[in-house]
C-alpha cells in the first residue's frame, strides 16, 4: 500500500546531519528545482534574437517608407511643373494671337484712317476710333513676341539617395514657380490686349454702322444711279456685316465702303444730269422699249458716239450680262441709234432686240437652252436668233454680223420669250 511504504521510509530520511556534505547534496535538492538556469538562458537568447530582428525590421522598413515618400515628392513636384507649363503655353500662345490681331487690326485701318472723313460719318465716331487705335498701338507696339518651350522633367528622381531626391524636387520646385510667375506677366497683357482690342473693335463697327446706314439710304433715295453702282455698294455694305476688323474687310472695307456710296451718288448725279440731254426724250424711249422684252432682267444703259469703233453711218451695240446679284446687264448703244430709232428704221430697233436678247442667258429656264445643243454658248448666234424670234428677220438683228442661224436655233431661242 501506498501509505505502508511511506511510513517505512520516513525514519530512514531524519538523521541527515550523520551523512556527509557531499552525499546530502543530491538527496537535498528537490528533483523540479533542476531545470531553472537552463530556463533562463533560453529566455535571454529569445530576447536577444528578437531585438536584432525588430532593428533589422526597424531599417528595412524605414528604407520602403522613405522609397515611397520619395517617389511621391518627384512625382508630384513632377506634376506641378508640366501643369504650370501648359498654363504657361496657353497664355503664351493665346498672346501671340491677339498681338497678331493687333498688330494686323492697327496696320489694316491705318488705310481708313489715313483717307479724308465723310461729311456724312459723325466727327465724334471717327475720333472715337482714332483714340483707340492709338490705345491699341501703346498696349501693343511695347510687347515683343513671345515664346515659351517647356522644360525637360523626369517624373522620378535619377536615383532615391536623399540629397538627389531633395536637390530634383527642389529644382522642380523652383520651375513651376517661375513659370506661374511668367504666366501672370503674360495673362496680364493678355488682358490688356484683349480690352483695347475690343474698344477698337466696338469704335470700328460703330464707324461701318454709321457708314452703312448712308449707303443704304443712298440705295433706295438715287432712282437715276446705275444698277452696277448700286450692285457695288450692296457688296461693300454686306462684307462688312460679318466683322469690321477682319483680314476680308478692315480698314480697306471701309474706304471701299465710303467709295462705292459716292459712286452711286455721282452716278445718280450722271442720271440726273442726263435727263437734261436734248437727245434724252429718245434715249428715254430706247430704254423703255428693251426694259418691256427684258422679262424683268435689270438693264443699265450707256450711250457713246462709238461703241466697237463703230460710230457715224453704223449701228452698234454690246452687252456685258452678269448672271449674280438678280440677274442683270450694261447695254452700250452708240449716238447712230437713237438717230435711226427716231426715224423708225427697223435695223436700229432689230439692233437693240439683238442686245436685249444677250441679256436673257441670265435667266434659269433661258441659260439651258443657251448652255444646250443648239446653241453651245454661242452669244452672238443665241442674240441673233433670238431677235428673230421676235418678229426682226432683218440685216440689223445680227444676220449682216454674224449670218443667219439655223431654223433650229431660231425655234430654240424663240422658247425664251
């Protein structure tokens, strides 16, 4: 039993001072007491292992930290220059266009400004565009032109050491700040520009507008000017509707502007002066009769003692059609006419058929037949035939000049009436 060998072992166990030191050593111990020093030693190794670890750790880590902050202070400085750099482009480049605008406005109205006022444009409106031409001029002839290249970045560092990376986002730095720098300069005289640009440009409409305003009433005030003066300063009225300061238009649009008024309004003088011609009352009649088989086609008249080199003792005529602006035409006839027509020779008034009948290839349904077969464009055989399509089968409709077309041709050309 448990307890039995217990109590016969006790009594062996007291007299522990007979014993010698040596012997009671290992009986003295406790058997768990031994393993402890070996504990401790395994702890200290632990401890220390770990610690060198935790510093490897420790620098490693730190060397992943600085790589990625660095990468992210170049890129970023990186970043900010190519950013200041397209400001700066599209400053540059939006100055060089208005000083080109400018520099190209000042040189195009130097021509309207150089010419004699008008009475009819207010001394107000002219000065107005004066001041700010000469606005325009102190703004821009200062500047000079302009480029920007932008500079050579990398968007790293060349390497990660520390100092390469601060010297590179420094050096990033210090562009992006002087680009924005020069890109404030040259926004500011953008805008400079920009707003005498526009004072210039309002002051120039505002001198076409009154001129415009004149023209037009010339156009429906003088009845006795010629249709190819009016037809003139109808063009020169509507080029200038879609900008005054224009390459198209400008300074030279104006000038032609204020040209083609006074041309219609001496031309309308002409007329009037014409009507105190004795030889007038005939002419007047002329010119009914061809404007009556016209079938609407604008017709101008000019009279001459020759016409072709043809004068005393000849009939002659020409026409110049114009197929633009409605469909019109300039009838020349010489003095012999008008002579001939007050006696009632048929060659003289088969003669004006003749001209009239040149004029009618501007109208749509006529041109095709004139452009067809028959015809082939032949102005002087489609003029014939068609005077003798209208009844003047005669030496002065064309036939003495020209022969006598083909019943074809005359039956072509008489489906123009």
């Amino acid at each position: 039993m448990t307890d039995a060998e217990t109590t016969e072992q006790a009594p062996e166990a007291q007299p522990a001072p007979a014993q010698p030191a040596e012997a009671q050593a290992p009986e003295a111990q406790p058997a768990a007491a031994l393993p402890a020093p070996r504990t401790r030693r395994w702890r200290l190794w632990v401890t220390i292992t770990a610690t060198v670890l935790l510093a490897a750790g420790a620098v490693t880590g730190a060397g992943y930290a600085w790589q990625a902050i660095a990468t992210v202070q170049s890129t970023s400085a990186y970043r900010e220059v190519v950013a200041a750099s397209k400001a700066l482009t599209d400053v540059t480049d939006e100055r060089e266009i208005a000083l080109d605008k400018a520099r190209a406005s000042l040189f195009s109205m130097a021509v309207f400004t150089d010419h004699p006022r008008p009475d009819y444009l207010a001394a107000a409106t002219a000065k107005a565009l004066s001041d700010a031409e000469a606005d325009l001029e102190a703004k821009s002839v200062k500047l000079p032109f302009a480029v920007f290249t932008p500079p050579k970045v990398t968007a790293a560092s060349a390497d990660l050491m520390p100092w390469t990376v601060i010297g590179d986002v420094q050096h990033k730095a210090q562009l992006a700040h002087d680009e924005h720098r020069l890109a404030r300069t040259r926004a500011a005289e953008l805008k400079a520009l920009d707003a005498a640009q526009a004072v210039f440009s309002t002051s120039a409409h505002d001198v076409y507008r009154e001129l415009a305003a004149h023209g037009e009433q010339v156009l429906t005030a003088d009845d006795s000017a010629t249709y190819a003066s009016k037809v003139d300063l109808r063009h020169a009225i509507d080029a200038g509707a879609g900008g005054v300061v224009t390459g198209a238009f400008g300074g030279t649009g104006l000038v032609y502007l204020i040209q083609a008024t006074d041309a219609v309004t001496a031309s309308q003088a002409a007329g009037e002066a014409e009507k105190q011609d004795p030889a007038y009352p005939i002419r007047a009649q002329i010119e009914a009769y061809a404007r009556s088989i016209a079938h609407g086609v604008t017709l101008d008249f000019e009279w001459h003692a020759e016409v072709r080199g043809l004068g005393e003792g000849w009939y002659s005529g020409t026409t110049q059609y114009h197929e633009g602006d409605g469909g019109w035409a300039t009838i020349d006839l010489n003095f012999p006419i008008q002579d001939g027509w007050e006696r009632g020779d048929v060659n003289a008034k088969a003669l004006i058929t003749h001209e009239v009948g040149h004029s009618q290839v501007v109208r749509p349904a006529c041109k095709a037949l004139f452009d067809g077969p028959a015809f082939r464009d032949d102005d002087e055989m489609w003029a014939t035939a068609w005077a003798i399509s209208m009844g003047f089968d005669v030496a002065g409709s064309g036939i003495e000049a020209y022969g006598r077309p083909s019943d074809e041709q005359i039956a072509v050309a008489g489906q123009c009436r």
